[in-house]
C-alpha cells in the first residue's frame, strides 16, 4: 500500500542511486510549489550537489525574488544561485507589446541566463574534490504535463516549452531527473506538507512563467511594473484577509493600455486602469470568475486608488474560461 512516507522514502533512495556519490544536479527554481518540492526532495537525497537557480527576469511580483530567496536558502536548506537579469529582461522586452513576442523574448532570454549560470556552476564544481561533473537537470514535471505533452499539440504545448529548458542546454548533455513525474498536483501538495515546505507556499497559486508581463497589457516599463505590482499586492492581502486565498484558484491584477479620467481631491486626473481577475478551476482548461461580495470589491477598489499612485480607476472582470481565457494576453 502507497504512503507518503514510503514514497519519499523510495524516492530519495531512486535519486540517490541514479546520481551516484558524486553525481550533482542542476535546477531552475520559481517559488512555485512543484519547482520548490522538486528541489526540496533533491536536497534531502543529495544536500549541496544539487543546485538550485531562480532567475529575476524583472516581471516578478512585488519582492517576489527576495521571499523566494529566503524561503529556499533560510526555511528550506536549499542551495540556491539568485541571477538578477532584471536589466537584461526588461531592455529586450522595451518597444515590445504584442503577447506572442514578450512570452518569445522571456523565454529565450531565461534559456540563455539559465545556461550561462549551469556552465559557471558546472565549472566551479570541476574543483571541489568531493563531487564530480553536473550530470543531470531537474524538472518539477507532474503527471497531468506527461499526459499532456503527449496527447495535446495545442497553445499550451507552446507554453510548456518555455519551462521545458530539457536538452537545451547546448553542449552540456544534461540527463533529465523527474521526480514528481508520477504524481498529480494534489499529491505535490501532500508531498510538499510532508517534506515541511509550509502551507502557504505549499497552496500558492500558479504564477506564469512570463510573469507580469503579460498582465501588464502592451508595453512592460518600470511605471506600469510599480502600479501592477502595488495594485496586485493590496488584492493578494485582501483575498488572504477574507480568507479567500484557497478557495480561489488564481488571481491577480492587470495594468490596462488606455487611460481614463477620474477626480481625485479636487482635481480631474488622466490615470492608470486596474483589472482585477479571480478565478475558481480545478484544471486550468475551463474556469469561473469568483463571485466576491460588493463589499469586498469595494474596499480593494478604494485601497488601490488610494494607495497606488497613478491609478483612477479598477474594473473587475466577469468573464469565464472559455471564451476568456485567465491571463489577459
Ligand atoms: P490561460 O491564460 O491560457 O492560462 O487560460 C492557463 C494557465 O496557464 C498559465 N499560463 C502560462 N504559464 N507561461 C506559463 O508558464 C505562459 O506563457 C502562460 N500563459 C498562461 C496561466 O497563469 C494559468 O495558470
């Protein structure tokens, strides 16, 4: 009979065999749940050999990188490279607003600062007597993206090559270690629990790869990244406050291209349009729009107006998947 505990048992016994006494293993890490079990399990199987690498590609969320940081390196032990590529992300992306293009430029620009980083540790890892070559890649791939890299060759097979830096990764001949490839996000979840990763990490909802920038509508600049950052902080607390957060599947706030005029004080201002999107799933495919109460909406919309410089108006959107989809572009 199948038990968590024998699972993670067996499991760090397979990793351990697999990559030897000396082997090591290099992995991207986002703060998500599935990259943070992933790289949890590898370093009670294999400690320091294996090496984790959050890229910041200057769309993250508000602090997004320094909780991560601290999350994996002080709460979890991991061994964890921070790469701030912020600069680089955010002058390849400038003049750039159609969604196609941004997803295209943040992902290849990952690949590359991801590869540069793997060669540096592969190198300085050449020198340490106590273990040998990088060998192999980690991937938090589950269950459901086997199944679908399978069967499915639709827009989101597209989405999954952005993640998916397996064999890219030029003249390195990385094997490619999967340890969560059997399991369904409920059972990451479980997995996660038992292995003290906390609860609020362990139910955080997923966060695209391409991150804010496709939340914020056209051009990505620092201004609009200051008012979608700030505006989808005060909706992340305020759907925690009301003890929400669960029941939600994914939310966020979007940055809107086009202005509208508002009073504020007594003034006539020419601000910033917020889009607040919730939504209730269970696979991501189809989905509601959550059905806050007015008094809910109310006390998020005054907070972002008041606190977030800029911004005169938030709209809620009310449309399901399909034919909305969750992200807005
Ligand atoms: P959509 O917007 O297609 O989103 O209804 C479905 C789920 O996929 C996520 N998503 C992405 N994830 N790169 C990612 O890593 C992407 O380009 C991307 N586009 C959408 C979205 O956040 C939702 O969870």
């Amino acid at each position: 009979d199948w038990t968590m505990e024998k699972f993670v048992d067996k499991e760090i016994e397979r990793i351990r065999a697999m990559v030897g006494p000396k082997g090591q293993v290099i992995g991207a890490v986002s703060g998500g749940v599935d990259s943070t079990v992933a790289a949890k399990l590898m370093q009670n199987a294999i400690g320091d050999r294996f090496h984790a690498v959050l890229v910041d590609n200057g769309v993250l969320r508000m602090d997004e990188a320094k909780i991560v940081k601290k999350t994996l390196t002080e709460h979890l032990g991991i061994n964890l490279t921070v790469v701030d590529a912020t600069d680089l992300f955010l002058g390849r992306l400038k003049g750039v607003s159609e969604p196609e293009k941004k997803r295209k430029i943040i992902g290849n620009t990952f690949i590359e600062i991801f590869q540069d980083k793997a060669k540096q540790i592969a190198e300085a890892a050449k020198d340490s007597p106590k273990a040998g070559d990088i060998e192999w890649l980690l991937q938090g791939t589950l269950y459901p993206d086997v199944i679908e890299s399978i069967s499915f060759k639709g827009p989101s097979a597209t989405i999954k090559t952005h993640h998916n830096v397996g064999g890219l990764l030029e003249g390195m001949h990385l094997k490619l270690i999967e340890p969560l490839r059997e399991l369904f996000k409920d059972e990451v979840r479980a997995l996660g629990t038992n292995l003290g990763i906390s609860e609020e990490l362990v139910w955080r909802h997923p966060f695209p790869g391409p991150g804010l920038a496709i939340r914020i509508l056209g051009e990505v600049n620092e201004e609009q990244l200051r008012i979608g950052r700030e505006a989808d902080k005060i909706f992340i607390d305020e759907i925690v406050a009301a003890g929400l957060y669960r029941k939600i599947s994914q939310a966020y706030a979007a940055v809107l291209k086009d202005r509208a005029v508002g009073v504020m004080g007594d003034k006539r201002v020419y601000g910033q349009i917020i889009a607040l999107r919730a939504v209730e799933t269970t696979d991501f495919m189809t989905a509601d729009w959550f059905p806050f109460d007015g008094e809910f909406l109310k006390r998020v919309s005054r907070r972002i107006v008041n606190e977030v410089d800029g911004v005169c108006r938030v709209l809620y959107d009310v449309t399901s998947k399909p034919p909305g989809t969750i992200e807005m572009e």
